[in-house]
C-alpha cells in the first residue's frame, strides 16, 4: 500500500491529498529520510511524521488489505510510540 494512502487510511491524515503534501513538504520520513507519497510501505517500519507544533513516530505493525478501516480496528495497524509538542518560541 502507498503511504499516502496508508496515513489516510489509519486515520493518520484526513485525506490522501493531506498525506501527499506532506509527503511533498518532506514532513514524512522513513527511517531518517523523507518519501514521496507512491513510497510501498511495509510491516516493521517506523515512520515520522513532522507537523508545526508536534512531531509523531509511530510503528506500522501491518499493512491493511482495504482502503477502509474502522477507527476501532485502527491501532492493529499503526502503534504511536512518541509525541513531542513543539513550543512557539519566545518574543523577545
């Protein structure tokens, strides 16, 4: 599955397209460096995901076989494993 796809799928981003821009932005990244949103993704891999005010990393722990998924069944697919909110910096 593309990994646009797979982050609207697990409820990650709201829409493919969201998914693609960040795809496009380099806010996605795969073991260190980014990806475009045609990217196969695969069970085992950690992705991050670098917003303005936080920084995600979670674990793909599988891959779905549909483009649905319901929000329940969710987490079989996609461990979050950090969250980190990011600090608007200081005026001076």
């Amino acid at each position: 599955m593309r990994i646009d796809l797979f982050l609207k799928t697990v409820g990650l981003a709201k829409t493919r397209m969201a998914a693609k821009r960040l795809c496009e932005n380099q806010s996605i990244l795969l073991g260190g460096l980014p990806v475009k949103p045609s990217r196969e993704i695969l069970a085992g891999e950690t992705l991050e995901i670098q917003l303005p005010l936080k920084k995600v990393r979670a674990e793909i722990l599988g891959v779905p076989s549909t483009n649905s998924v319901a929000k329940r069944d969710r987490s079989k697919f996609v461990s979050v494993r950090t969250e980190e909110n990011r600090e608007f910096p200081s005026e001076p």
